[in-house]
C-alpha cells in the first residue's frame, strides 16, 4: 500500500488540551494526544480541539496490549504508543513534541528545504553545543550536554569545531531549539538564569557530521525517515529528565542528525528545579558513557544498543525487552503498510 505524505504530530499529557492544537491542524497536519492514568479524560475531550486524536488509556491497551502493559502507567514513555499509532496511519513525518510547545510561524512549514537558506555540516570535537552558532554570545547549554564541557567551550569550541557549507539534504532527524524557555538544565536555571530568552527565528541548518554529538530531545523534533523510525523509541527505564536525551544520543548512532534555530516555542508547564535537578543526576553522569558505548558499538537494532547501555548499569535489562517489542512493533507496521 503506497503511503501519502503526512505528518503527525505527537503529545502526551495530563494537562487540558491547548487551542494551538489547531495550529498544526492549518499546516494539514494530523494531532495525537496520548493519555496516561492521571489524564481526566473526560475534562480532556470536552475541551480537546476538533479533528485532533485522542489516544485513551482503554484504547492503548486495546491497540498495543503487550507495549502498554511492559510500559506501565504514569510515565512519559506511554509516548511510545503514540509514536506507534502515527506510524500506523500512514505518517511519513512525525514532528515530537509538548504539549506546551507551539510553533512560532503556522503559515508555512519551517522545516521544508524551501525554507531553509543555507546547510552547514559541523565537524571536529565530540560534542556541539548549538547555543554556540544560534546564540554565540548567550551563555546557554542544552540539558544532555556534559557539564564538563561548558566551561572549556568558552575557550576551545570556536577553534575546535569547522562550519562547512554544503547542499541540502533531508536529514533524518531535525532538532530545533526552542524560544521563550529553551530546554536547559537545572543547574544552569538554578545557578544563571530561569528567565525568558528571545531569540529570532533562523532558516540556517546544521548537519552534524558523524562522530560529532549533540543532545536532542522531544521537544520540537522532526522525524523524516520511516525506515528509521523505530529510533523513536523512548526508554522507560531511566529518570523523565534524562530518558529522551538517552533516546536522541541512542537514534544519533543510526540516524543522520541536524540542528536548527528557535522556530517554535513553549510557554512552560510549572516546572520545580529542585525535582528536575533530581531527575537530571543520572544525566550528568551517564552521558560521557553513553557517547563512549555508542562510539565502539557494532549494534545496529535499538534493542541491542539498550543491551549494551543496560550492561552499563545505565538502564535495565527490562528496557531491551521493551525496545525489542517496540521495534518489531514498528517493523511489522512498516511492512505491512510497504
């Protein structure tokens, strides 16, 4: 069955639905909210914009029974089924992201090559900071990047690091940066600054050339490539705070990788530092590891990446067994729909 161009767009939340719900609905594309158990799905519908989906608990489990149960309840990582029924509606995009994250221009589709003006393929150094190109003189870190680094990029990144221009091409993956509250680390919110940053919107791309890494998150992503798909998988075995950097250093291994500048933005859910800190520590001090693991595995399957990060004592052993479900989850959607 041949598959029409489409992007979905997919959320999880326990929070009422938003009205920009309908922004992506004018773009032509389609909406999947995910619930979880502490969702008032009843409130939720009632005020849930038109045409846009609503993935109940039962429906879930009626869905993907055997995915849900091995998740559990109350958890990010219910996400995971929403990726699943996008798949299976025929997406050929999906764009991951919040349920307070919003694109900042709705008339046009920012990530399209007619948009962007100019690609650059970044090499040299193991880790980029994008703050560094898109916002040289803010002082920002993207939460995932090794704190260790933040400190010598004042000094070495610039030299370290090339910008070469190149043609277009879709990548895939793009990460994006966020305006308004841009997704720091608690330690730079609790020790610099929880203000707001204003950036303007950027039609640059940056391609990150393999053997360079930079954090990603599921905040404002494009993903454009089904036969890479099953990448969107998202651990549940870690803390909230670190499971989608894990999972976006884990799809860089297998996925060609790119960056561009604040073309959405959030108005931020209430967040408290203090448990955000708590939930970043495994963060801070697994990401070095993960890099290390990524850089000499032979893996391929998602599955046999998070066996790997599992005899690190960095996930369980449950969280190979849940990506193993998920990727032939996704791989028999895939064939069937071909």
């Amino acid at each position: 069955m041949s598959v029409q161009n489409k992007t979905w767009v997919v959320i999880t939340s326990i929070h009422p639905p938003s009205i920009r719900l309908s922004e992506y609905l004018s773009l032509g594309w389609r909406v999947v909210v995910v619930s979880d158990k502490k969702t008032d799905e009843r409130r939720f519908l009632e005020n849930l914009v038109d045409r846009v989906d609503f993935l109940s608990v039962s429906e879930q489990i009626s869905l993907y029974p055997e995915l849900s149960t091995e998740i559990g309840f109350n958890t990010y990582a219910r996400k995971n089924l929403g990726y699943l029924f996008a798949i299976e509606q025929g997406a050929t995009r999906i764009w991951d992201t919040d349920d307070d994250t919003f694109l900042r221009v709705i008339s046009k589709d920012l990530i399209a090559g007619s948009y962007i003006r100019s690609t650059l393929e970044v090499s040299g150094g193991i880790y980029f900071n994008p703050y560094l190109k898109f916002a040289p003189d803010s002082g920002l870190w993207p939460r995932g990047y090794p704190l260790k680094r933040v400190a010598k990029d004042k000094i070495s990144t610039p030299a370290e690091q090339i910008f070469s221009p190149k043609d277009f091409i879709e990548l895939d993956i793009v990460q994006t940066l966020v305006n308004l509250e841009p997704d720091l680390d608690s330690i730079y919110r609790l020790t610099v600054s929880d203000e707001i940053q204003n950036f303007p919107i950027s039609d640059e791309l940056i391609e990150l050339k393999k053997g360079t890494w930079a954090p990603g998150n599921t905040q404002s992503t494009m993903w454009q490539n089904r036969d890479k798909f099953a990448f969107l998988y998202l651990p549940s075995t870690v803390s909230f705070r670190f499971c989608d950097i894990l999972k976006m250093y884990v799809a860089q291994k297998e996925c060609s990788f790119g960056y561009m500048g604040f073309i959405s933005e959030q108005i931020r859910n209430p967040h408290n530092y203090l448990d955000d800190f708590r939930s970043e520590i495994d963060c801070f001090l697994n990401t070095d590891s993960v890099i290390e693991i990524l850089e000499n595995s032979s893996a391929k399957k998602i599955s046999e990446i998070y066996r790997q990060i599992a005899q690190a004592g960095i996930c369980t052993s449950k969280e190979v067994d849940i990506a193993e479900i998920f990727e032939e989850s996704v791989t028999g959607i895939l064939n069937k729909n071909a």
